[in-house]
C-alpha cells in the first residue's frame, strides 16, 4: 500500500478491520488476574470510585441522559465528519401515526450535554457527568471496539476566558488524577492486579500536539505514529485532533460541531499549533497496543463552528436548533468530554478484550478466537 493510501485507510474509522490479523494481535499466554467474581466487584469498586472523583475533581453532578433523541433535534453526535458513521434510526407510529417521532439511538450525548447545562441550571464552573449508554453499529468488533458503548460522558460551563491551552491542559490532568487514583483503589482491593507485567500508569501525563507528532515521524500512518510515541512515553495527550496537518491529513477525524480543533495554539517551545481538544493514549501492557481512553476539548463557539463547518462543507447543519443555540450564544461555553468505560476497565483491571468488562453482541468467530487464547467474553 502506498504511503497515500495508507494514510486515507488509517482515517476510515476505528477497528482492525479483518479476523485473520485480529488472531496475530490477541495475545498469547493470558490468563485473567481476576475470576469472573472477583471482575464484577472491581468493575463497580473502579465505576463507584471514577464518577465520585470526577465529580469532586472538576466539580461536577451526576444526572441523567437519554438512549434516544428525535432526529429533528440534531442533538445527535455524527462522531467524524464523512458521515461514515450513522446512528440507527427508527420510527414511532405513536397515536396511529397521527403524532409520529423519528427517533436515534444515541451515537454519543456530546451535544445534548451542553444544552444540558443550561437546562439543570449549571453556572460558570459547574458541571454535569452522565453514565452514558450508546450504539456504534459501524464499528469493526475487535478486542477494543464493541457495537455497544458506555461512557462517563461529562460538560462543564467555562467563561470565554478559558476558552485556552493552559485551562485544557489543567482539566486533563485533574481527569488523569482521577484514573491514576482509581488503579491505585482497585490495586487495594485486589492485590493480584499490581503484577510487575503490567505496569502502572504514570502518575504524569506527557501533552504532545498532533502537528509536533507529526514531525517526529513524518512517514508514519496515524495509528502507527501513536504507536511509536508510546514507546517513549507510555500515556499522552494529543491535543488539536481534528486540524488538517501539514502532510495535508487531520490526525483523525474528528466532528465539525463539538470540540475546537481550528482555535490557533502555541507549542511548549513556542511554535504556531492549532486545537484545543485532544485523546488519552496509554500504552495497553497486557495487548501490547495502544489505547485510547478519553477523548475530550472545549467546545467550538459561534465563530469556530461556522470556521469548522466551512472547512467539512457542512454549512446545512447551521439550520438545526442546536447549531442555532451556539451561533446566537444561546447555551454555555463549556468544555466537556468522553471518557470509554469499558475501555478504562479494561486497562486497570488487566484484561485482553472490552468483552470481560461489558456484555454485548459479538461474532461467533471473535468468540471462538478469544476462548481459545482463554479470554471469556460476558454474554
């Protein structure tokens, strides 16, 4: 495959994307730390422990979220900007089809939780966290990929002000305070998790941007350039996903209407960037990859938006409610995010695949692969 070519491939979407390649990646000698028992009390021991210090950490409270919305709303989230990814919809005939909806399945409550702030009521440093529940049925079901998703989706109001680098990076390190914390609660727990295999996470983040990413491996398709990073700092922050880099790529995909990836930024070492937003990565000692646990930024305001949705020729979406409320500075500037639930349980609990953590649908070929390499996904 051609330099070009690897590169568009490495932007389709999430996934390994073939079964053959998934057999050579699962790893070979595992045997769970916990027995199927002793995984459900650390599952909840580490939940209990996250949402309680996420709220405490970035002052925030626990409310509820929707598994549907109305598709008229345009609240649902799109996840990238090709439209690759689309939520399942559905009719409800309701009265006789004399007062129908047309529902969606939730694909992520990025948007509805910034109209959420202003509907709870949230001042200015305050802020919301959800035990978020949705589909992605256009994912490639692999050992970190599942059709079925849970996250601590969580916003925060901001003022204008805060709208910068310096504000993104302190949120992040309060996030990873709280992730480095809860290992350290379920090693308590359950001591045969601290195993000298597995390293812990380090107790400090290293904050790189996509574009300084991009310089040190210039040849490298996206994943493989998070690959090589991690092999110098084993957990990172990319920050201005999103923005198109200088090899004429974004470093992926990334929605036009939610985080701020145009916004201008400066480098450590003072040189021009761009975005504020970024992902979580750590290196996964147990499948030898990487890993992506959160993804998160401030969020776009009227002017970005309508830079954002310019730059992906999605104009259209400024008809709907949502986009409207942003445009006439009708709902907070906030900052907010979405941290994997499944994905962060897996890390800290030591397990080889999403499907020990949570129980969803898989095919029979994953399972049969996994049980022969003694990995038992929850059915």
């Amino acid at each position: 495959m051609s330099l070009i070519a690897d590169k568009k491939a490495d932007l389709a979407g999430p996934g390994i994307g073939d079964y053959a390649e998934l057999e050579k990646i699962l790893p070979q000698g595992y045997h769970s730390l916990l027995n199927p028992k002793e995984t459900q009390k650390a599952i909840f021991a580490a939940k209990n422990y996250i949402e309680e210090n996420l709220c405490k950490e970035l002052n925030l409270m626990m409310v509820t979220v929707p598994l549907i919305v109305d598709v008229e709303s345009g609240v649902n989230d799109y996840l990238d900007r090709d439209g690759s990814r689309t939520p399942i919809q559905f009719h409800i005939s309701n009265d006789r089809n004399q007062h129908p909806i047309e529902a969606q399945v939730v694909q992520a409550a990025t948007k509805w939780k910034r109209v959420a702030l202003q509907r709870f009521g949230m001042q200015v440093g305050e802020g919301l966290c959800t035990d978020m529940r949705a589909v992605r049925k256009d994912y490639f079901l692999d050992h970190d990929h599942s059709a079925y998703v849970d996250q601590w989706d969580w916003e925060r109001a901001i003022t204008a002000g805060e709208r910068n680098l310096g504000f993104l990076k302190e949120v992040v390190g309060k996030i990873w305070k709280v992730l480095v914390g809860a290992e350290k609660h379920v090693q308590e727990l359950f001591p045969q998790l601290n195993d000298p295999r597995y390293p812990n996470l380090p107790e400090k983040l290293t904050f790189l941007h996509a574009e300084e990413i991009l310089d040190l491996y210039p040849d490298l398709p996206r994943k493989q350039r998070e690959t090589a990073i991690l092999q110098k700092y084993p957990a990172i922050f990319i920050v201005g996903i999103g923005w198109t880099l200088k090899d004429g790529y974004p470093h992926e995909m990334r929605a036009a209407d939610y985080d701020d990836w145009v916004t201008p930024t400066t480098s450590a070492d003072g040189k021009p960037m761009h975005g504020l937003n970024g992902d979580i990565l750590v290196w996964n000692h147990v499948t030898k990859r990487r890993h992506e646990l959160t993804s998160m930024g401030v969020r776009v305001n009227a002017e970005t938006l309508k830079q954002q949705l310019e730059a992906t020729g999605q104009l259209d979406f400024l008809k709907f409610p949502y986009h409207q409320a942003i445009v006439k500075n009708e709902i907070p500037l906030s900052i907010g995010g979405g941290i994997g639930q499944a994905r962060t349980l897996m890390t800290l609990l030591r397990k080889a695949h999403l499907g020990e953590v949570s129980v969803t649908v898989w095919p029979q070929i994953l399972k049969d692969m996994c049980a022969k390499k003694d990995i038992h996904v929850l059915e």
